[in-house]
C-alpha cells in the first residue's frame, strides 16, 4: 500500500523495487557465501610419526616427527572449538611428553568394535581382539599419516600407515571393521579401500 507523505500518495517506482531487490539478493549471496565458507573443514595435513601406543582399534598416539605439523593440526581443532562452540579435549588430544609431540588420532573410515569406553555394557569380545591385533601389528611402527578432518570429539581424522599396511585396509581385510562410509568415502583412497572390503 503505498505512504503519505505531506497529503501525496508516494509511489515507489519500478527501478526502484528492482534497486532493492538486487541488494537482497547480494546480500543472501554475501551471507550464504560465508556461512559455506566457516563450516568447510577439508584439508590435507601429512606427516611422519611413531605408533606410540595403540589405545583401540581405530585410535592410536602417534609420536609426530616434526613439531610444525604437530602445531598445525592442533591450530586446526582450536579453529574447530570455536566454531563449534564446544569443548573438544585439545589438551588431551594434544600433548608434549618428554619434549615430544603426540597426538591422539582416531583412524579414518573404519569403525572397531568398542573395547576402552566409560559405559562397560559397551566394551565387547569383537573390541577387545581388535585392540590386540592393532597393537601385535602397528604399536611401534614408524608411520606416514595422512589427515583430513577434526572429528566431533577433537581428534585429527587420518590415514595410518606402517611397513605392516595401511591401518584400515589391514583392519578391514583382517575382518575387524566393514569400510566404514557413513560421513563419506576416503578423501584420497576410495578404490583401495573398496578392494580391501572385497577382500575381506
């Protein structure tokens, strides 16, 4: 309905509506833009490391060669805190002992059967004999890594792998986990772990 102003009917003239309308639309643009922009987490963080100790079969410390890429992906999971606005355990993931960088990784795109968890009624036999092979294979391998992601509980999502195989590969043919596909495929692998899981 158009205003008065001063007695007159003021008329809002089409230029006009399609000045505005353009300015809506590039603002939902601006704004659509830079939310895609925040929640995108891709990258490629790889490195060299030692096996420290295998905690279960899909989570493991590695001892990370270089300090540099140790920081960086420590950066990373403070950048995801923020935006997640919860806390993500970076002191317990990330740690200096004896003046040497670990971190604690949990292993991409497989998915063990639980044998350390607070709820006991979740820990199973399954778990616990895919904890002891992981540790008879891995624990205290030199190692290459790979990471792509900061997973919901702080931990760097990565590729493992040893002169004993690629962690999940070896886990996935050895019938300890399925490829596990539920957040996506392997970022760099996808082929490989599909015959890994044919070859199970």
């Amino acid at each position: 309905m158009p205003s008065k102003q001063g007695g007159r009917k003021r008329i809002v003239k089409p230029r006009s509506i399609r000045w505005i309308a353009g300015i809506a639309c590039f603002v939902m643009f601006a704004t659509s833009s830079l939310a895609i922009a925040d929640t995108s987490t891709d990258f490629h963080v790889r490195g060299k490391a030692t096996v420290h100790y295998v905690i279960d079969g899909d989570t493991a410390i590695l001892r990370v060669s270089d300090a540099t890429t140790w920081k960086k992906l420590r950066d990373l999971a403070l950048d995801r805190q923020r935006f997640t606005g919860r806390k993500l355990n970076i002191n317990r993931n990330f740690s200096v002992v004896n003046g040497y960088p670990e971190m604690k990784v949990r292993i991409g795109m497989i998915q063990t059967p639980e044998s350390v968890h607070p709820d006991k009624d979740r820990i199973t036999k399954a778990g616990i004999i895919a904890s002891q092979f992981a540790k008879s294979v891995f624990q205290g391998d030199h190692a290459y890594f790979e990471c792509w992601d900061i997973g919901y509980y702080g931990r760097p999502i990565c590729s493992v792998r040893t002169p004993d195989g690629d962690w999940g590969k070896v886990m996935i043919k050895n019938g300890h986990s399925t490829y596990w596909t539920k957040y996506g495929t392997h970022p760099f692998d996808h082929e490989g772990y599909l015959a890994a899981a044919r070859a199970r």
